[in-house]
C-alpha cells in the first residue's frame, strides 16, 4: 500500500496537508483540494471537496502534494485504512478495487450512450457500441485496466461537440522562427482551438521589439528582432484563428529574475508596511502600485502602443489587481502617497489599522479595489476610441472566481465592471481539480453576473491532471452556461490530450 502523513484530524486543511474529517456534516474544504470518501476499508467516492462525512465513516481531503497523493492512488472501490501507529493514510488499488472501478464505469458509459441517444446527439454510434461491448468482454474476461480504457475512449466519441463556441487557450510565446509559430497555430487549431491569446509581457520583460522600453526590456532569446507577435498575428489571421493580446497589468517581475522597472522607477512600486517592495507572497510577483496616477497613465500607454502597433481581435487585461493580501503588514498599499490619499478622502490612518476584521480595512480595501476600476474604465474608454476608428475589438479580462475573495484578498471588483458593461467577455480563473467543483465555481457567476459572456478559464493540463479531466471540465462549463473555455496554458498541452480534445468535445468546428 502506498502511504501519505495525516497532519489532523477535522479543522482546516492548509497547504500540502492531508487531512481526516471523521466527525458530521460536511468538511468545509475549499475547492482547491481533492477529497476521498472512505466507508468501512472502501473508496466510495473521490474528487470533489466540500464533501459530505458519510455516516460511519470519514473523508480523507488533500492540498498540493496531499492532494497528488490522493489522485494518483484513489479510484472507487480502493483498499484504504488509517495506519494509527505511523500517522499515515495509506490506499491500494488491488483486484477488488479494479473491478469496482471497471464496474462502474461500464455502468457511467452505457448510461452516457443511452442519454445521447435520448438527445438525439451526432456521434459515432457504431465504434461507441464496439467499444462499449469489448469493455464488457474485458470485464468479464477480468481485464479489468483495458476495460477501463475502452470505457474512457467510448466518453470521447460519445461526447457532444458545440459548434460556434469560444475555444481560447492562452499561449506564453517561444517560437523563434515563422516556421514554429506555423507549427504551434497549426498543432492548437488542428486540436479544435479557434482562439489565442498570445502574452506580450512577463515578468517585466516584453515579449517583442515593439513592446519595448528602458523599464520593459526585451526577453532573452529575441534580442535578434524576430517579431513573435507580428508573426503570430500574421499566421492567425491567414488561418482563420482569432488572435487576442494576453496583457499582464500590475504583474511586472519576479523575485530572483530581476524587476527593471523597480530599478528606474522605484517609487512605482507596491510598497508594505515596513515601506519595503512588496511582492505577492504566494508567487514572488512584483507589483506595481494601483493607486498612483503614474501608474496607471503608464499602462494606459502601453495598451495604446500595443494596439496602434499590432492588429489584435481582443486585448485582454490580466493581473489587473493588487498582490495577494496576507494580513496587515503583507498588504499593498503603505506607501506615501496612498497613505495622503487615503485620510484625505475617508479620515483614516492606514497605519492604525490593526488587523483585516476590522471595518476600517474594508474601507481600504473598497478604496484600493476603486483604483484598479478607474484603469479598467480607462482602457474600456480607450477601446471605445478604436472602435469609432473602425477596429473591432473585444475587451476582456482574466479575473478570479470566486467575486468575495477577489475583493477581499485581490481589490479586484470584477463584479462592477461586468454591470457597468464594460467588458465583452470575462475569462474566470477557475483552476479547480474537480469537473463538478468547475462546475459550481463557473454557474455561480453566470447566474449572477451573465451580463459579459463568460470563457471560463481551466487548467487541467497545467495541474497534470489525468487526460480525461480536460473533457470533463469543458463539459462541466457548458453545463454552467459558460460560451467558451480557456485552456491554461498552450505550452502544458500534450498531444494526447489535444487528440482526445478533436475525437470528443471539440470535434465538430
């Protein structure tokens, strides 16, 4: 059996940690985790979180290398027990468990085709009923992994396949020749992909010539004026693909990679309490400071260079918010002039602000949130100007999911922006492990916030997930009403997993 340290018993689950929930209700997890449900010495479910402590038993939920753990080595029917004298959860995939699972999904796929049928859904019957009674030979033959996947291939052709949907994945560029990017928007457009957004900056350095300047050098390896982003938009545009520009805002370097524009313009920089540099604690992320007017007139500018240099279909802003708040004293927003800015307009000293319960900070944090909205309105209006001039383009942002968190830990008021109708489509970070989690996270905010249309952003590839999960989320998404999926990101993309995407979900163009 393979094995994984219990760090408790109920309470919250934290970074990496596996926990045990053998009390009542549910676990109250997040839905950045994976979860078992365990009854007697049987899995008799696993994915989702939040889940349910079924009676008479527990749940085993995990976070980063727990949650890996508990992926790699759950299925229905696994042999699971508590080891009390080394701590230890430990799970075994044995006979018993394999059959359970084939079982089972035979079970899920016979169920599936009967449904498509019902709905009368273009598919290939014939090869999903040879592949439906082999898997039934092999399980009775005790074959039990090919009738497994013979169950999983039979889920992508009888998947359902949208026409006129948005597939977008977003593409962090690396080609140093026409011939590579031939190749990439070849390779994603053959998988079904119909939409690229291509990143012009990262980490404070500018992907192409014409993003450059002193505080925005030119990454390394295209010092040599090849124009990646010319030449995508180029390639895009003869293939028929809709090419957008992935813009990263506030984001403007990482910790140990070098900042330039900190060294030129310091006093631009988002700044904690101590009056150091902060960065995102999560990620190392540098940021620039949202409230200065400087800043934002900056980036203004870039926008605006970008689009008078390069024929984009959409611009889309990302980062567009604060770094991660970590409590008072790891919290953007201590600097100078935020500070004048800030009593002036509410009568409060930031620097007495004790901790983030208070009401006072909720008024620093509605206050900060509006600095980032005066940008968004900046750049809908500057778009505005484009689209008088004759140039069709879409405004869109990348935003986080869950609209509390993002104002409470990001001052990103997405939610206002979606009523005020500035954008054309939001494209929500729903990173989630769970297809039925994807799900919930990506309704909530189409029922609430429908006004833009939602492209709801998903990373299965990027959380080394297993081939299947990118069908079902963008299954689950279409289920939530979304218009479209994202994939993050290109470069994660394997060729399984784009050949699964044009047999299934993607097929029909």
């Amino acid at each position: 059996m393979n094995g994984f340290k219990i760090s408790h018993f109920n309470g919250a689950r934290g970074a990496d940690e596996l926990v045990i929930y053998n009390g009542v209700g549910n676990t109250e997890t997040n839905a950045y985790g994976f979860e078992v449900c365990v009854v007697g010495d049987r899995v008799i479910s696993c994915g989702k979180n939040n889940n349910i402590i079924p009676e008479g038993g527990y749940v085993a939920s995990g976070h980063g290398e727990a949650m890996q753990f508990l992926a790699a080595n759950a299925t229905v029917g696994a042999k699971a027990v508590i080891d009390g004298e080394s701590g230890t959860f430990m799970l075994e995939i044995d006979e018993t468990a394999k059959r359970i699972d084939a079982d089972m999904q035979l079970s899920l796929i016979k169920s599936r085709y009967s449904e498509r049928l019902s709905e009368g859904a273009e598919f290939d019957k014939t090869e999903a009923e040879s592949l439906i009674s082999k898997a039934e030979a092999a399980v009775g033959n005790g074959e039990y992994g090919l009738a497994k996947e013979l169950c999983e291939e039979a889920y992508y052709i009888t998947a359902k396949s949208c026409r006129d949907e948005v597939r977008a994945v977003w593409h962090r560029p690396h080609e140093k020749s026409e011939e590579a990017v031939i190749a990439t928007v070849t390779r994603l457009k053959d998988a079904g992909f119909n939409s690229i957004l291509i990143e012009t900056n990262y980490e404070g350095y500018a992907n192409a010539q014409k993003c450059v300047h002193d505080f925005l050098p030119i990454r390394k390896g295209y010092e040599g004026g090849f124009d990646v982003i010319d030449c995508f938009i180029k390639v895009c545009k003869r293939e028929g693909v809709k090419i957008h520009c992935w813009f990263e805002d506030f984001f403007f370097g990482v910790e140990g990679h070098g900042c330039p524009i900190a060294d030129i313009y310091p006093e631009y920089m988002a700044k904690r309490k101590d009056g150091g540099i902060l960065h995102d604690a999560f990620d190392n992320f540098y940021f620039l400071n949202p409230a200065l007017p400087e800043v934002r007139e900056l980036l203004l500018s870039l926008v605006k260079e970008i689009l008078d240099n390069y024929d984009f279909d959409g611009f889309q802003l990302d980062y567009i918010r604060y770094p991660v708040i970590h409590g008072v004293d790891f919290s953007a927003g201590f600097d100078e002039y935020t500070k004048r800015e800030f009593l002036a307009d509410s009568g409060i000293d930031i620097d007495k602000i004790p901790d983030t319960s208070c009401a006072d900070w909720k008024k620093f944090l509605d206050w900060r949130a509006a600095k980032v909205t005066e940008y968004v309105e900046a750049v809908r209006e500057l778009i505005l100007e484009y689209r008088k001039n004759g140039r069709d383009i879409e405004l869109s942002t990348a935003v986080f999911g869950d609209p509390v968190e993002a104002i409470n830990l990001k001052c990103q008021n997405w939610q206002y922006w979606v009523k005020q109708g500035w954008l054309d489509a939001i494209y929500p970070m729903a990173y989630l492990n769970d297809a039925e989690d994807v799900g919930s996270e990506v309704r909530y905010m189409v029922e609430k916030y429908g006004e833009a249309p939602n492209i709801s952003g998903i990373s299965p590839m990027y959380n080394k997930l297993p081939v299947i999960e990118s069908t079902k989320q963008v299954e689950a998404c279409r289920r939530a009403g979304a218009v479209g999926v994202a994939f993050f990101c290109a470069g994660n993309c394997t060729d399984i997993q784009l050949e699964k995407l044009k047999k299934g979900v993607f097929r029909d163009r």
